[in-house]
C-alpha cells in the first residue's frame, strides 16, 4: 500500500508540475522518497528526520506529516500517531492523490483499535463510509434497503444477480464495521455492513470473470465461490480483501439475528472452500455447533474526544 500510494504521489506530481514550481518543492519531495526508503529499512530514527526537513521545507505536506506518524506507530507512540495523523488529515485538501485521505482516517481508525477506543474507531469508519455512494443518502439509503430485504429474503444469490457494486475506497470500512457490531451485538447493523463487504469483493470476482469472456454469466453465489479455489490470483485478492472473514462475521451475525438456516449455508460454504484458512475451520466448528462471539467491552473515549 505504501509504495504504491507513493509511486501514485510522485506520478502525479510530475503530470502537474510547472519548471518553476517544480524548482521550488522538488527537493521537499525528493527528501520525502527518502524517509520512505529510509522507512522501508526500518531506519525509523532517519526517515522521520527526513519527513520532518521535508515538510520544514514545504510548509504543507501532508503525505510527510502522515509518514511521521507512520514512525510515531512502529516505534509504539501511539498517541503521537494518532495526533500526527490527524494534523496530516486537517491538511487533506492539499494531499496530490484525493483518495489518500482515506488511507489516513483508516489508520486512525487502526489506532483507535489498537488502543481500545472503539468508539472513536467506529466514528472515523463512519466518516470513510458517508463518502460511499453505494452507502450515503439519498437514493443510495434506498439501495441498503433494497439489498438487505434481499438478502433476507432470497440470500445471496439473489444479491448478486441484482446487485454489483464498483470497487470502493469504503470496503474495508464496512468489513471492520460489520465485525465491530457482530462484536457488540448490533447483530442487524452487522449484516448490513458485513454484507456489503462481501458483496464489493464478489463484485470484483464477476468483474474477473466478465473481463475473460465477456459472455460468462453469474450462476450461483456458491459457484463463484467455489471458483476462487481454482484461480490463484482470486485465491490471493480474496485473501487480501477478507471475502472468507466477511462471509464468516456475515454468517456469524445472521445467525445471532436469527436467520440460522442462511448462516449455516453461509458456513457450509466457507468450510468446503480451500481459499477460506482459519475460516473454513471456524465455519465446521460452527455447523457443529453454532456459537457466538463474545462481547467486546469498548473503553470509555477520552475527554473532548466524544
């Protein structure tokens, strides 16, 4: 993620620089590569020298200001992360890839979860998700409606014929919204967003497929599953994407909400996937026996940050 963001700064840099411009804030930036190959090399003492020198020179840079907070994290400094992200965040409209202010709200969404403060962690995903078009108001409130009676009613084969979603910066928010709720017993929230996640992931499964042989058609949600099996780069994007967790919290929040046959079929097919790890274990013992998970118990947020 980080290289890539990086490889995308600099592209872009380049494509709207002017030569007196560039003259003036190219070395902020060249100092900037540095500290990331500094950091790359865990020479976390040197990278934040050089982010530091780097936003001394530019004034306003917030991709710098969040790559000290990056070192603040791995040396343990998790407040001083915190803090550092979120000056990086108040300078968002000036980051060279828009998009790139969600990265920095899911990392303070990382450290509100690492800390305990899951209401704050909740907060900042709410805030990535209120960008969602798929999500927000409007038409799209109509939409979670829509795709939930769905569910609900015809499961997740009717979803996927009806509904494909485009890949979205918002997916991971959904997928640690829809376990935070199955954690604290918001069971029908975490349908909803557990789902969600679920479905952009497939979404992109289909889209592999279509780009293949623009006449394969969706038959079954179990057989797209199943599919992921026989293709190692779905095998590795499912991974990345957490499709196997989604299904697994997804299934898990079904049951509590009182939908045990959906759940079990849900189980069933992440047992008998070789792709799902942990979660095709997880599933049998489930099938077994359904159980769930226990409660988290959040911390209180600190004071002013309600």
């Amino acid at each position: 993620m980080r290289l890539s963001v990086n490889v995308l700064v600099l592209l872009a840099m380049i494509a709207v620089s002017a030569p007196g411009w560039a003259q003036e804030t190219t070395p902020a930036w060249l100092l900037y590569e540095e500290g990331n190959s500094l950091f790359e090399a865990r020479e976390f003492g040197k990278a934040l020298q050089r982010y530091k020198d780097a936003v001394a020179m530019a004034g306003i840079l917030p991709e710098a200001e969040a790559a000290i907070g990056d070192v603040y994290r791995e040396e343990g400094e998790l407040e001083l992360a915190r803090k550092q992200y979120e000056k990086a965040y108040s300078h968002r409209n000036s980051l060279v890839v828009p998009l790139s202010r969600y990265d920095i709200l899911y990392r303070i969404a990382e450290i509100n979860r690492d800390r305990e403060l899951y209401k704050l962690m909740e907060d900042t995903l709410h805030q990535i998700i209120a960008d969602d078009a798929n999500w927000g108001k409007g038409t799209a409130t109509r939409l979670r409606d829509q795709v939930e009676a769905n569910y609900y009613a015809r499961g997740m084969d009717q979803v996927m014929r009806l509904y494909r979603f485009d890949a979205s910066f918002a997916s991971p928010a959904h997928s640690q919204l829809g376990w935070f709720y199955y954690r604290t017993g918001r069971f029908p929230q975490a349908v909803l967003h557990c789902l969600y996640a679920a479905v952009y992931t497939a979404s992109e499964v289909t889209r592999f497929y279509r780009e293949r042989d623009v006449e394969w058609e969706f038959d079954s949600f179990e057989k797209l599953v199943v599919s992921i099996d026989d293709e190692r780069e779905l095998s590795d994007f499912a991974a990345e994407a957490g499709l196997f967790r989604n299904l697994y919290y997804l299934a898990g929040a079904t049951y509590a909400a009182m939908y045990p046959k959906q759940a079990s079929s849900l189980w069933k097919l992440i047992s008998a996937s070789a792709s799902a790890g942990e979660y095709a274990e997880l599933s049998k013992r489930q099938l077994r026996k359904p159980w769930i998970e226990p409660y988290l118990v959040p911390l209180k947020a600190p004071a002013g940050k309600s």
